[in-house]
C-alpha cells in the first residue's frame, strides 16, 4: 500500500523523530506535599550497614504544561503504591460518570463554589465509588484548588504514562477516508516496525476531510504530517520565495 511505504520510506526519520527521553523521577516538595500528605520526616540511620537502596521509579517520558505536569505527579504516586491501573481506571469510571450526569459535570467547571464544598463533596464520591487513597488524594486537591475542570485532559495524560509503563503506544492516524481493514493492519505492522518490539502499538483512526489526502501520524506528543494539505502549504512558501537568477 502506498500509505504505508511512505512511512517505511521515512523510516529513519520517523526512528528519531519518535524517540522520547525519560524524564527524571526527582519531584518538587510541592508534589511530594501534593499527593503524599503523611510526610514523615527523613531519619539518619546510624547502623553500620547502608540500607538497601530501592529502586528509582521515572516517568517514562517528559510531560509540559499543567496537564502534563499532574500527571507526572500522579503516575510517580500511583507507580510507587502499584496502582497504576487502578488509578486509570478510577479516573476514567469518574469521567464517564460526569458525562452521564450534567449536574456534576457543570460542578466539577464551576469555580464559584467554595473549596470546602468542593472538597467534601469530592470526599464524599470517592469514599461511595471506594476510590483507592491515590485516586481519592488526587482528586480531593484538584477539588481543593479548583482543577477538577481539567481531569479528563489530566487522565489522558495519564493513560498515556501507563500505556508507555506497559510498553504499549498509541498512535493516531487521520486520514481523509477509513482506511479499509486490509491498510489497517498493514500500516499498523509498518508502526510497530518502526517502533521495535518492545512496544505494542494501539491503533486509533481520526477522519479529517481538511487534511485533502495523506495522513497525519501522531505518537503521544509528538506529529508527523505527510498530508497534502502541509505540503500544499509548504509548497506555496517555497513558490512565493524570491528567485535568485
């Protein structure tokens, strides 16, 4: 298929394009305080004999902006109690919840209502839907400084960090019609070769007509556009340059 011998064509390009770097495990007290209230203070141990030292948990690549930035903080928590996955879940159980009840949704966006409000409101769900203290800490400090409007990019992030802990990735591909089942699989074994075998790649189709042809592929933060429309544009800034005779 043409799709896909386009990407193995970029192959090298693609390789460095997708790398990500792991972003250091080291958090500001401001998250340590965030999600691990019961700080207990650092002792000096005076044995002769050096603790075992545990192991270091990283994110398993960087996150920027406000969203990426809880969810680092949230994944390094939840990784360190073995949670993940019940942490994703309860976050996507309480974001499906809000889309079936407008009440809570307008709540949740609502900044007018007190933090005590918010917070023992919050509690209060967490404790009936028995969230897990990860979960329930979380959410009642985004309740707290009145982020809960922003959980479901937080959780998206999130999900992300997870995926890439169970060497799973998700990549996004826009093309301007479904591809047919037969491309599918093909483009989706060009992805995991590109990759290496290490990762298991998750699939997710997007139809955007705007894109007029080719295709858009998108690994977590990162895009590589080969669709007509970039390069209709690139094309149109190469003609409008001067020509040097």
């Amino acid at each position: 298929m043409a799709m896909s011998q386009r990407i193995k064509s970029s192959l090298p390009l693609i390789q460095k394009f997708v790398a990500s770097e792991s972003l250091s495990s080291g958090r500001s007290s401001f998250q340590k305080t965030l999600f691990n209230p019961n700080v207990v203070n650092d002792q000096r141990n005076y044995a002769t004999s050096a603790p075992a030292k545990k192991e270091e948990i990283r994110v398993p690549f960087a996150m920027f902006g406000g969203s990426g930035n809880y969810a680092s903080a949230l994944y390094l928590s939840a990784a360190k109690a073995n949670d993940l996955d019940k942490v994703e879940s309860e976050l996507f159980d309480l974001i499906e919840a809000s889309k079936k009840s407008p009440r809570f949704s307008q709540f949740t966006k609502d900044i007018s209502v007190s933090s005590d409000v918010r917070i023992k409101a919050m509690s209060d769900i967490c404790a009936q839907a028995k969230f897990s203290d990860i979960t329930r800490n979380f959410l009642v400090i985004m309740a707290e400084y009145g982020r809960l409007k922003h959980i479901e990019s937080i959780a998206k992030r999130f999900s992300e960090l997870t995926m890439a802990h169970r060497g799973e990735l998700k990549a996004i591909v826009t093309t301007v019609i479904p591809l047919p089942p037969a491309e599918e699989k093909e483009l989706k074994e060009t992805l995991q070769e590109l990759l290496g075998q290490g990762k298991k790649v998750q699939l997710e189709q997007k139809i955007d007509p705007s894109i007029l042809g080719g295709l858009v592929v998108e690994f977590g933060q990162k895009v590589f556009d080969m669709s007509i429309r970039t390069r209709a544009k690139q094309m149109e800034r190469f003609l409008r340059e001067p020509v040097n005779l």
